[in-house]
RNA sequence: GGGUGCAUAGCUCAGUUGGUUAGAGCGCAGCCCUGAUAAGGCUGAGGUCCCAAGUUCGAGUCUUGGUGCACCCA
C-alpha cells in the first residue's frame, strides 16, 4: 500500500518534513559517499558576506548554484561543496563604524585599531544564522559545517603565499592610485560613497594658450575645468587620429594686416571640428591656415602655464617626497632635462620629462578644443599618461615624484606660485585664470554645468581627485594570457566573453591591490627601515623563523588578557604590525611591514587554493628556508595540495552580473598569473615559480563553466531594496509558498542570465501551474492503486495481490523464478533489462560506475504484470515515448547547463501526463476488473512516468521529488539493506533515454489528435452543444493525408473525447473547405528572387482547388509570370484549408473538423443520461460518498424524455455512478434535490446502500 | 562621458540560419467539463514588435543612427 496522499497538500509543510528526513538520514553526506571515486564535478562557491541579510536575490544565486551539483551528483558525478565566507572590507568596517557612531579613520585610530578590529572580526557573523537557515530551507546543499573563511589564518597564510610569489617575480610594485579624497576629512572615499554625492554645479572653463616652444606665435589651445590643477601641468594631450587645425585669429581692427603687425599675429591649435564652435563662444574669426593628425603633433614641448616645476633643477626635483636622498641628478633645469635614469632607461628613447605633447586615445571633440591639459596627480586618465611616459615600476626611488603642489589637507603647498600658497585649491580657480588672463594666456573663460561629487557626510565639501601611494599587481604584463584565458571560458550568455568581460580585460590595468584601511588581510611585505628594501613573507611561521624576531608579545599579551580571542586574529593588524626583525640588507637596521591591507577581491580570488590553506607543493621543493616547522604541517600542506589538485580547476561556477570585475575577475587573474604562461619582457617573471612545480594547466583555469545571472530587481522594477520593501523576506516566502515553489520560479521562468523582476504572483503561480498539476496525476494514482491494491512491489515478488475478479487477462498466481529474493539489488537490475533492451541510450552516462541506483523500468521489466510496451495502447506507448523524450531532451540541456530549456520541457511533459494521458485514461482505472492487462497496463505506465518524473525533476524541486518518491519507491524499501536509493531520490541516478522507446511519429499524430479534439470543442461551442450531448459523428479533412490512415485507426479516442459516435475522415473535402495555395517563402525565395510577389499575386489569382488539380494531374503547377514560365513542385507550395461558411466547423494548421450536429431521438435521450449522471456524481459528493460507496437513486420529473433516457440507459447510468437501482420516482430515505438536467427541472434523491 | 546588455499583449516573458497569420503563461470576459475537483478544458478581447533610415523579393529578426531603461567603468 501507499500512504494515502492528503487532499489539501501544504507544499510548505511537506518541505518541513524532508528537512527533517535529509538531516536524519545525512542524506547529502551520503549522497557524496556514494559517489566516492567517481570522476569530480567541481564547484566553486563564490563566498557571500554574512555581514547583511540575505534577499530573493540570493535565493536565485543559490538555487542555481544548487540545482548543477545535484543534477552532476545523480548524473555519477562526486560534487563536493565547500561553502564559504566572504569576511573582509571596508562594509565590515563601515557597520562597525555605524554601531560605534564614528566615521572617519581619525575616529577609528582614537577609538583603537585593536577593539575595532576585535569588533569587526565579530560583525562578520551579524545574519550568519539568517543565511545559514535561508540556505537550508532552500535546500541548497552546501558543507557549511567545513566552510572556508577569509579572515582564518590557514586562509590568510594562502594568500601570503601567493602576494610571496608574485612578490619574488617583480609582480608587485608601489605606485599611485587617484582616488576621490576628502581633503577636509583626510580620507579617500568608495566608489559607493562618491556615487551617493554627484550634484550638478557650475564650474569654471578655461581654454589656456599653452606657446610652443619652437613655433613663435603659436599656441596649443587646452581647455580644463579645474584651473586649480594648471600649476601641476606636465604635458598636453591629443587624440592621434583626430584631425586639427592651425587657426589665425583675426581681431577686430587687425583684419587684413596681420601679417605686418607681429604682436597681433596670433596662431592656435585645436581639433578641427571645434573651430567653429569656439568661433561662435568667442564672437572671433578663426582662419583655419592649416590641417594635420593628432600624431604630427606629438613631441612639440610647449611653455607650461604656470614654472611650479620647470625651473626647479633636476636635483631639487628628484630629492621631493620621502625617497632617499643623493640621487645622481645635476642641476639641469627639469625643462630641459631629457631622460633620466632608471634602470632600463638606457634601452628607451630619450624624452624630455615634461611639457610635451603626448597622445592619448581618450582625448575626444565632444567639448573643450581636443587638447587636454594632463597633471598626472588629479585623474586616473592623467596618471596612466604619466606612467606610460615617464614612470618605470621598478625604477626603484630614481624614479621621478609626481607633480603635485596640493598637500592633502587640499591647500597648495610651497611649490605652488605664490598667490595661491596655503589656501584651499577650489577658492583658488577665479585668481588662477585672472593670473592667466594678465599674463595673455588666457583664450576664453566661461561656466560649464557638470555633475561634481561631494561628500556624502559633509555636503559642502567637494570632493577632489588626489594621488596616493598604493600597491599595484603588474596584471597588464598577463593580458594576452588573460585574454586566452577568458577565450576558453564557457560564459553564458555568451556575450560576456567578448562583450562585458572581454572588453573590460583588453583595458586592463594594473590591479592596485593596497587598501589604507584595518580590516583585511596585511599585505605581507616587510621594509628595512634603512634602507627602504622590502620582502615578503610567506606565512606565520616563516615570519617566526626570521632572525631577532620581536613583537609577538602583543598578541600573547592580547590572548592572554581575553583568552576567547580566535587565533586568527594574529595575522591581523594591530597584532602582526608588532613583528619585527633583523634585515638581511643593512647590519643594525630593522624590518617591520608596511601598514596596508589588500582588497578583498583578491581574498576572494585566492579562493581555489586559499579554501584548502594551499601553500604551495609542499617541502623540500624549493621551500629551504623552513627548518624549524612542525611535523603535523607537512601532512596537513602535502593534504591541502592535493585537495587543491584535484580540485582545479572548477567545472562549474555561477554569481550575478555584477561580479564580472569582481570575483570573476580576480579568480582569472590570480589564476593566470599564477598557473598561466608566463609573459615575455619581464624577465623575472618568467623563471618558473618554485613552489609551484605543477605543469601549466590547460586554459580555461580556474573555471570552465560559468553562468552569468542577470541581477534581481524589486516588485516595482526598482534596485530591491529593503526600505522601499519591494521584495518579501526570503522566509516568508518559504512560509508561504515554500521553496519548490520559488526554486521553480527561478529556474524555468526565464534564462538564468535576463535580468529577473521580483515576482509574488509568479512565485505563487508556479504551484498550480507545475507542483499542483504533477501533484494531482500523483494523487490520482495513489488514490486508484490504493484501491485496485496496485502494489508494484508485490507485481514484483510474484505474489499477487488477491482478485476478486478471478485475475486478469494474463492469469494470475504464477511466481516468475529468479525476482522474487532480489528485486532490490542493484546488481539485478541489470539482469532483467533483457525485456528492454538498453541499446540505443541517446544520453548514455559519462560515469560508468552508474550502477542504476533507484528503481526504474529495468527493475519493473521482471513483473509478470509489467508488458512490453510495444504491446500496450496507442496512448501508454505514446506516453512513455513523451517520458523518453523528455528525459533525453533534459539531460542534453542539463549537460549544456540550460536549466531553462530544461525546465520547460518537463513543463511540457507533465502537461501531456496530467491533460491527456491521465484524462484519457480516467476510464481504465474505474473499469471493474482489476487485473485486467488494460487496467494494469495503465497503471504501469502511470507509476513509471510517476518515478521517473520525480528523478528527473529532483533537482529542481528536490522536496517535492523527495516526497514522491518517498512514497512510490518506497513500497520497495527494506528494513535493513538493500538498495540505499530506494530511501532518497537524491540517491538515485538519473534517468536515462531509451531511443528505441522514442516514437517521433506516434508524437506528431497523438498532436494531431490532440488538435483535432481542440478544434472539435471549439466546433461544438459555436454551435452551442454541449460536450454531453453525444453527436453522430465529425468529419475530419487534412491538408495532408500523410498520417489519414492511422488517425483512422485510432479516432476512439477522438470519438471519446469529442462525444461523438463516430470520425470519419471526408472523401469530398470541397463540400466542406476552401483550398488555399501559398508559396513556400523559404524554397521558393531563393530560386525566384524578385518574381516572389508577383508568383505569390499569380497564386492568389487562380482558385485554390485550380490549382490542386493542376498539382495532382500533372505532379507541378505552371504559371506565366512576367512573360516567364514557372513550375511549382508539390513541396514548393503549401496547401491551407479552411472551412467554408455554413458548417459548424473550426479549422487551423491544416487540419478542418466539421461536425454532424443532427440530433436523432435517441442522442437527445443518451446525452440526458449523461446529464444526469453528472447530477447524481454532484450529489454523490455533497453528501461526501467514498469512491467505492454502492447507492441507490430515485428521479421524479415531468419530462418524457429523461424518463424514456433512465430506461433505455439505466444500465450505464447505474454503472458510472456505481448505484445499484436508479428509479424514475422518489425513493425513501434520501433528501429530494432539485436539479435541471436538459431542459426539465427535476427532483433527485440518492441513498447510500449499507 | 565610455563599455555591455535590454526594449514584443494590461503584467511576466518566448520568438530558431530573415520567409509573409508574432506566440505562451498570468490577469480579464464568456462557455464547457468534472469519480484528480479550492483542479481541468475551450474560446474571446488585447500588439505601431521603442523610433527612423537602410539592406532584401521579403525585416520582430540583419546594418546604421536615435530614444528610454539597467549594469559596469569613468
């Protein structure tokens, strides 16, 4: 017996219960065990922040980052899941901040580096347990338990390793970075924070004469909207492609004598396209004497407008800043200083160092004169001019200092002329171009309305672009291997590749990795405080084993004071600050660590080797400086090594759109510097890492999969957003619906990848729409073999269920040898698939360890009831042909990671399951005999689609399935041994296509006659009669006769369900329909080219049936177009029909049913007793029957006819209805209704017979 | 300002290498069926396929330009 099924399902409930079954049972653990030295599925998480609440968005990310683990896991993969914990950054410090009520970075010093980091190493934890829960009620299976975490020290020291590497191959350098600065407030501001304060504001706009050197009155024109950075001038930049133009300006009162008067003889340059628009701003004529590119241009010096820095000597220059002094720079005026030493300055070609025209590409003629003024201290695009010219990574402290006269309170320092000195840059602007304007070197000045970032804390406060020292990753030596790389990556959708990531790569610059912040992973590089040389360290122990090491007491002291303090505060600041040692570069002097933290992108990156605490192969190759380590660490580095190697790269990840320059990024970029190939020019580079023997993998590393979800917006279409409350708290959700529910939604409503609008309703629809719908086909069967005593694993045993009937068409009792012991191992299974061949699997498994866990068709194939299918009806082969075809179907695109194209086609399935199979066959399971080979045919077919369907859908709706299957293969489960599968559906493998089950023939007709019955419904609505009323026949005309005489064959179940007597297919199809030939656009179109319109008007032209017997006379139909023959064979036309007025017919793709809708006496008759059968069913109900319950009717009516229909049909009317007598007068002991069946109103009684 | 996407019914979205009648689900309206029944079926109304130009015998689909929205980067 199966547990009978609940009217009212509660999905949420039911989800309940599985929870608590799959954490009993270690169902996931055994899922995994299961699969033990099977080929790995490899999964990376990304790490989510526990450091906010999670939202329906994440909901998506983690069902899809579920739904491939169990689809491979079934498929005989071993998937392991490692969770993890994004733990680090500035939003950890920020809510720290907002609990402590401080802000800025003074605050946090004063308060105390080390309770704020202690409290931040807490705040990590903050929705820990809303994320924990919210990722088991959605049923992602994950290992929590051995989740990875950035802030622990196995993951720190990884990473350590890492920086190490690329530290020791000249990766790494210091550098600047431009950031927005919060000059008042002494700090640099996020890209978040900067985006909060954009207000439009009036700026000055000035275009400045820049004379050049070598052409006496002629002036590059450059136009900048902060004046206040013309003192910091060093070069002038222009598009090389652009066309510009040398302009005469001819004045008033100058005009036509020019050339005579040399003061007056002024020349500018500027893009060509600008002339006239400056022109028009400044009321002057601008002659154009003279055109060239952008790239004549360049290398012409020109006299910066204001001698900050020209006339300082080169010495002066070079000792700026903190560097070491002496230098070997003379006393050559910067201005004419040209080149300067580094230390492969002697293979470039000399430059001077400033006050040159340079190209860049970012130049444009959208405003201003298409020359840009460059100060390279105050915008990223300046910087990256500068670097590309002058600046030599590792040039060590002979490289230049940038230009910058602005201190970082935003007051000009001394180097700045002397009229501005100590005042606030953006109050500077207006005395600046006054300056200008008096020394003649102002063109034109006006207002430009801009949107200008203040502070988001101090509104008034602009907020200005400003240099600070930074750490870089020389990424832009890896491009091309970047690019390779990502040229490997199966991205869907696909456009990321070239589109969004590719384009991001091909910019790349050099990952500034530094952070001036608390709370991150330090940076592990140490700097003799003499000599200013630096190293890396590779771990905590490695820091030990330094000589005259000093400062670990604070930590101890720290511990010891507070002994909960986890250990992995260690690596963290203040604590590794306090260590020190002796430096190997200068006798005496002292290493201590520079102060930054990383970003925690690239803790995140780090992720594929810093999640098993990888630090490299392990001893003895290359690693000699480690003497002292303990015995337990060389297992535990060979151990994470190997987890490492056999988990790289992954197969499989998948984040929001938003993370293509993050975490998809820094995963790429890690990974390609640290495994890839090798760049050339770096000469460091490109001596392979020593700790790192293991080959170059092959690309795509270290992901080859990787789905790109589009980014979930709130109900109203908005950024979800908690104070709009656009979108419903994830638990309330699963309360309400549940998550099957919600998990179908996601993952068959649209491609993972469109970005996806918050819907409720949709949520709620996909209950009826898919879970109810397969739920009822499941509850039907339930519900009948509970009553049939249809028990699949006694069809198995041999040991027949009684039969009052007497057994059924096969007879019964016989025991067939060899099942009955061992139905439930696997190893039979196989045995007995001799009754269905297994040859011709479309998706054959990629595991040959697949053993067939589960019960399947192999194992029903040994019942003495279960007959080969090609013996069943029409309707049962054509169900499981639909079930094979799914499964093939779900398979091919799970395989190509399309959960959506998936989806649907079991939409599809079960669709075809519940609207046709189950309602064509209601019949079969109310017929009396219970071992009729019909009867149980039916229930075979039901209960195999019933079991694979809930395979195939455990992945997607894993409750749901559970529950099922729990049910259905559970019949089968022993009390001890047997097959494990038999417990959970996620131990099951899925299941595979069988194409010589697959019946593409059967599919199209059983369409057709799907079609037909449609059309006839709605043929019967327009003639208003209603399906219960039986009607003498329909005729069918088709376009094409091609599967006529199969559907003749098998028009009962048309007949069925159109209510008729019988189908025939029209031998005169003109009395009934139209003919209407049409061209074949697509044959046709290439072979007629330009004649198609007028072939198409020839065709109109003549009447259809014409041109049908012109086609079946002579095999081709002729036409004269233009004075041309054209022949038309069959397959270049089509042929339509329609139905001509007059009938009551209805008509599409082809297909014409018309019906007969005479009704004779005895048709009115049968269809009363139908209506009437449907009266006492109501009843049977209301007075709450059970579906076995006998009972007796009376009807009392006036009407002749259902008098005359309840004696000529009694018979059937007492068999539908299961009554033992149906009376046409009241009978005793039942309460008399009224009811309208035709025309007549009538009483109704029934009593139930005890 | 640049890059990348998206724009189709009231809503959410499909729409193949270009093929002439643009589909589905929901919602709405009407009808039907009902021994799965707080399900199910049929039908209807509802469209400037964002706009414009181009390529083509033919454009929702391809090209160019524009508009709007989103994300990323400035």
């Amino acid at each position: 017996m199966f547990s009978p099924v609940e009217g009212q399902v509660s999905f949420p409930k039911l989800e309940e219960a599985t929870l608590r079954f799959w954490k009993e049972q270690a169902i996931y653990q055994r899922s995994l065990d299961q699969r033990e030295g099977a080929p790995p599925f490899v999964f990376y998480e990304g790490p989510p922040t526990a450091n906010g609440m999670p939202h329906p968005g994440h909901c998506l990310t983690r069902t899809i980052k579920d739904v491939f683990p169990r689809y491979k896991t079934m498929r005989g993969f071993r998937c392991e899941r490692k969770a993890g914990w994004d733990t680090h950054g500035l939003p950890v410090e920020v809510e720290v901040c907002k609990e402590l009520g401080i802000h800025s970075k003074e605050e946090i010093e004063a308060y105390g580096v080390e309770p704020f980091i202690q409290k931040c190493q807490k705040s990590v934890w903050r929705y820990m347990r809303e994320w924990e829960r919210l990722t088991e009620r959605l049923g992602f299976w994950v290992n929590l338990d051995e989740a990875y975490v950035t802030y622990h020290e196995s993951y720190v020291e990884s990473v350590w390793w890492s920086l190490k590497q690329l530290f020791d191959r000249d990766l790494l350098y210091q550098g600047h970075k431009i950031v927005w600065w919060w000059a008042q407030g002494g700090t640099a501001l996020s890209a978040g924070e900067v985006g909060q304060g954009y207000r439009q504001v009036a700026d000055p706009s000035v275009y400045v004469k820049f004379p050049l050197v070598d052409e006496p009155d002629t002036s590059l024109l450059v136009w900048t909207t902060t004046p206040w950075t013309l003192p910091s001038n060093q070069f002038a930049a222009v598009h090389p492609e652009i066309e510009y133009a040398t302009v005469l300006v001819v004045r008033e009162g100058n005009h036509g004598d020019t050339e005579s008067t040399e003061d007056g003889a002024e020349k500018l340059i500027l893009a060509k396209d600008l002339v006239e628009v400056l022109a028009e701003k400044t009321k002057l004529k601008l002659e154009v004497v003279s055109t060239c590119t952008g790239r004549d241009l360049v290398g012409k010096r020109f006299m910066p407008p204001f001698d900050t820095y020209s006339t300082l000597s080169a010495k002066e220059f070079f000792s700026i800043g903190d560097g070491p002094q002496g230098a070997p720079f003379d006393d050559t005026p910067l201005f004419d200083l040209k080149s300067f030493i580094t230390k492969d300055s002697l293979s470039k070609e000399s430059k001077h160092i400033g006050w040159r025209i340079v190209p860049a590409v970012f130049v444009t003629t959208a405003s201003g004169t298409g020359c840009v003024h460059i100060a390279p201290a105050y915008g990223e695009d300046d910087y990256n001019v500068w670097f590309f010219e002058v600046f030599d990574p590792f040039g060590g402290y002979c490289n230049p200092p940038l230009m910058n006269c602005v201190g970082p309170d935003g007051k000009f320092t001394d180097y700045a002329p002397e009229f501005v000195r100590g005042r606030w840059v953006k109050d500077c602007d207006k005395d600046i171009a006054r300056n200008l304007k008096e020394r003649g070197l102002l063109f034109h000045q006006e207002q430009y309305l801009h949107d200008y970032p203040f502070c988001w804390r101090a509104e008034e406060d602009p907020l200005i672009q400003y240099p600070r020292e930074s750490w870089f990753i020389k990424t832009t030596a890896f491009k091309d291997a970047m690019l390779e790389n990502n040229q490997a990556i199966n991205w869907m959708p696909e456009h990321i590749k070239a589109g969004r990531m590719g384009k991001f790569l091909e910019s790349n610059v050099d990952w500034a990795l530094s952070r001036e912040r608390y709370w991150g992973t330090p940076l592990p590089i140490w700097q003799c405080d003499e000599t200013g040389q630096q190293e890396a360290i590779g771990g905590y122990d490695d820091l030990l084993a330094k000589p005259g090491v000093a400062g670990t007491e604070v930590w101890e002291e720290a511990k010891a004071a507070d002994p909960t303090l986890p250990d992995d505060l260690r690596v963290h600041k203040p604590y590794i600050d306090a260590i020190t040692y002796d430096s190997p570069f200068e006798k005496g002097a002292r290493m201590s660590r520079v102060p930054e933290v990383i970003d925690c992108w690239y803790d995140s990156g780090a992720m594929p080797f810093a999640q098993w605490g990888y630090k490299g192969e392990g001893r003895g190759t290359g690693d000699a400086g480690r003497g002292n380590s303990e015995p337990g660490s060389v297992s535990s580095r060979s151990e994470a090594a190997e987890k490492f190697a056999n988990q790289f790269p992954a197969d499989f990840i998948s984040e929001a759109l938003d993370q293509t320059r993050g975490w998809f990024y820094s995963q790429l970029a890690i990974s390609t510097m640290l495994w890839g190939a090798q760049p050339a020019g770096n000469p460091q580079s490109e001596i392979p890492n020593p700790q790192s023997p293991r080959p170059t993998p092959p690309v795509p590393h270290p992901f080859k999969n990787c789905i790109v979800l589009g980014l979930m917006l709130g109900e109203d279409g908005q950024k979800m957003s908690k104070s709009k409350r656009n979108y419903r708290d994830p638990a309330e959700i699963f309360d309400l619906y549940g998550a099957d529910a919600l998990r179908w939604y996601l993952l068959t409503n649209q491609p993972p990848w469109s970005s996806i609008r918050y819907s409720e309703q949709a949520i709620k629809d996909s209950i009826p729409e898919f879970l109810l719908r397969l739920w009822n086909c499941y509850s039907f069967f339930v519900i009948y073999a509970n009553i049939d005593g249809f028990d699949p694993k006694a069809e198995l045993s041999g040991a027949k269920p009684p039969s009052p009937l007497g057994g059924g068409a096969r007879g019964g009792g016989t025991v067939s040898p060899g099942v009955d012991s061992s139905c439930t191992t696997a190893a039979n299974s196989t045995e007995s698939t001799s009754k269905t061949p297994s040859a011709g699997r479309v998706t054959p498994s990629p595991n040959p360890s697949l053993q067939g866990r589960g019960i399947g068709a192999d194992r029903f194939a040994a019942a003495e009831s279960y007959r080969p299918i090609a013996d069943r009806d029409e309707l049962d082969r054509w169900m499981l042909s639909e079930l094979h075809r799914t499964v093939a179907l779900v398979t091919e695109r799970m395989d190509a990671y399309d959960n959506f194209g998936a989806g649907q086609a079991i939409t599809e399935f079960v669709d075809g399951l519940s609207n046709w199979w189950v309602r064509r066959s209601r019949e079969r399971f109310w017929s009396k005999d219970k071992r009729s080979a019909d009867k149980l045919d039916a229930y075979w077919t039901l209960y195999e689609c019933l079991v694979e369907t809930s395979k195939l859908i455990a992945p997607f709706t894993p409750f749901l399935a559970e529950a099922m299957w729990g049910n259905l293969a559970g019949v089968f489960l022993q009390e001890n041994g047997g097959d494990a599968a038999l417990a959970s559906v996620h131990l099951a493998d899925y299941p595979e296509a069988d194409a010589s089950l697959i019946d593409e023939a059967l599919s199209e007709r059983m369409g057709l006659v799907r079609l037909i019955a449609s059309l006839g419904l709605r043929a019967r609505q327009e003639a208003s009669l209603k399906v219960r009323q039986p009607l003498a026949k329909v005729e069918v005309i088709l376009a094409s006769t091609e599967h006529q005489a199969w559907l003749a064959e098998h028009a009962g179940v048309i007949a069925g369900e159109l209510n008729v007597k019988a189908v025939d297919f029209s031998d005169e199809p003109e009395k009934y329909v139209d003919h209407e030939v049409l061209p074949n656009f697509k044959l046709l179109g290439k072979k007629l080219g330009k004649l198609m319109p007028k072939v198409k008007q020839a065709l109109n032209a003549q009447s259809g049936s014409e041109l049908l017997a012109n086609l079946r006379d002579n095999g081709q139909i002729d036409l004269v177009v233009d004075g041309q023959a054209v022949q038309l064979t069959p397959d270049e036309v089509e042929v339509r029909i329609a139905a001509k007025p007059g009938w009551a017919a209805a008509n599409d793709r082809g297909v014409v049913v018309v019906l007969s809708t005479e009704l004779t006496p005895d048709l009115v008759r049968e269809g009363l007793a139908r209506d009437l059968v449907r009266a006492i069913q109501d009843r049977r109900k209301e007075i709450g029957c059970e579906f076995t319950d006998r009972i007796e009717v009376g009807v009392e009516t006036d009407s002749d006819d259902l008098r005359g229909a309840i004696e000529q049909f009694g018979d059937y009317i007492a068999g539908e209805t299961l009554a033992d007598k149906v009376t046409p007068a009241s009978i005793t002991g039942a309460e008399e209704i009224a009811i309208n069946v035709g025309e007549a109103a009538s009483q109704l009684g029934v009593r139930v017979v005890r």
